[in-house]
C-alpha cells in the first residue's frame, strides 16, 4: 500500500492539524486570527508537499544506479571503504525537495545500523561522519555497496522502512528523512559516475553511476546466449523453414 500513496502517512499527521485549524479560523474568525490562520493553512500544505510521494520511472539499463534521493549532487569523491577502494556520491536534500528514500541498486540490506550524533547542517561534509543516520549496507550484483540517510540541522530523524534481511529492488522505497537532510552513497572499485557537482536528481529515476565490469558481463551473456541459440539452429536436422 505504500508504493501507491500519492504522500506518505507522517503528512496526514503533520499537515492535517495546521490545515483544518487555519481553515477554521478564516471561516469563523476576524482580525488578527484571519493572519494566524493563513499562516497556519500555508503550513498544512507545505507539509502536505515535503510528504509528496511520486511514482517514479525506474532505468532498467544493466549495471545501473540510481540516485537513493531527490536533491543537488554537492561531493564526487574517491574514497575508500573499509580498506575498499571506492567512489562516494553526497546529495544535499533541500526543504522543498522530495524526501521519500529509495534502493540506488537492488539486492539484500545485509545490515542496518543507527548511528546517533551531531545535527549539523547536512551540506557541511562533516556530516557524512559526525551527524545522525542510518547507514544502510547492502549486498547486490555489483558487490557490497554501502548507503546513508543523514539527519541535519533542520531534519531530526532518519526513517527507514526496511530491516536487516530484507531484499529490495532497484528504485524501490525504503525510508524517509523529515525536513532537509542529505544521502550519501558509497560504491566500489571504479563506476563511471554519471553526474557532477551541482546537478539536481530525482530518486528512483537519475542514473547516478554506472558498473562497468557488471554491465559488460550482462551483455556479454546475452551475447553468449543469441550465439548459442544461432548455433543450435544450424545443427544437422534443424529446419530453415524452406523446402527441399
């Protein structure tokens, strides 16, 4: 049911009450509570839009990620993991962006750790280090891949709707940072990252990056398979459709 909600459940808490109340006041009210309640109607519905959940198109191209987040890429960095080499991906999420989480590559979380700290603001790179979050390390084809919902200065909790074991798809939902915050994405050996510093992306739908050596082994399978099926159309006895 959560994929097909046009706004996630935490807006009805968050936008309702604001809303109706503002309503009321502009109905029933004069003077100084007519301001109060449009201020208070205004933020119902700003609440209404930050919860906004949009259906996306999701690239089926092989060895493809996408973005985990709506927002502007503000790190394209090399760096290392656990001894790893590897590239990091940071995008900062403003108020007004969509802020509905999603699976960069699909696979198994393999572990889900809270990690509590600091709320600074999220387009501070200590961030990636030193904020809350929850760090998110998944298994895929691509090998292990490692993701991050951090809180920031305005955004206070990290919501994830998956747990350790779970199997996601690419593009899929899986949680939700309140109120501006940032994701950072950590992959493997050498992929061609596919966006700069600056550029705006749209969860479940850019491609942020692509895994090279997966996508040629994908094409080269396919390659195998149509020369295989070629082949066992010219052995003896097989028919080309024409008379003798």
């Amino acid at each position: 049911m959560r994929e097909r909600r046009a706004m996630v459940r935490e807006g009805y808490s968050f936008g309702l009450p604001p809303f109706l109340i503002g309503l009321t006041l502009l109905i029933w009210s004069k003077g100084w509570t007519v301001d109060a309640g449009i201020v208070l109607l205004l933020a119902g519905l700003f609440a209404f839009s930050f919860f906004r959940n949009p259906e996306r198109q999701i690239p089926m191209e092989p060895g493809v990620i996408v973005a985990p987040a709506d927002g502007r890429v503000v790190v394209v960095t090399d760096e290392a993991n656990a001894g790893r080499p590897g590239r990091r991906v940071s995008i900062f999420l403003a108020v007004w962006n969509v802020h509905v989480n999603r699976a960069p590559a699909a696979g198994t979380i393999t572990r889900l750790e809270y990690q509590p700290g600091k709320f600074l603001a999220a387009w501070d790179e200590r961030t990636s280090l030193e904020n809350e979050q929850n760090i998110f390390t998944q298994e895929t084809e691509h090998g292990e891949i490692v993701y991050k919902q951090i809180a920031g200065w305005v955004a206070r909790r990290c919501i994830s709707w998956k747990r350790a074991g779970d199997s996601v798809e690419r593009g899929e939902r899986i949680g939700l940072v309140r109120f501006g915050s940032r994701m950072d994405i950590w992959l493997p050996g050498e992929p061609e990252i596919a966006v700069r510093v600056g550029q705006n992306v749209k969860g479940g739908s850019s491609v942020l990056a692509r895994m090279l050596e997966t996508a040629a082994v994908k094409r080269g399978e396919a390659v195998d398979r149509s020369l295989r099926s070629k082949d066992a159309g010219l052995q003896p006895g097989a028919t080309n459709g024409q008379g003798s």
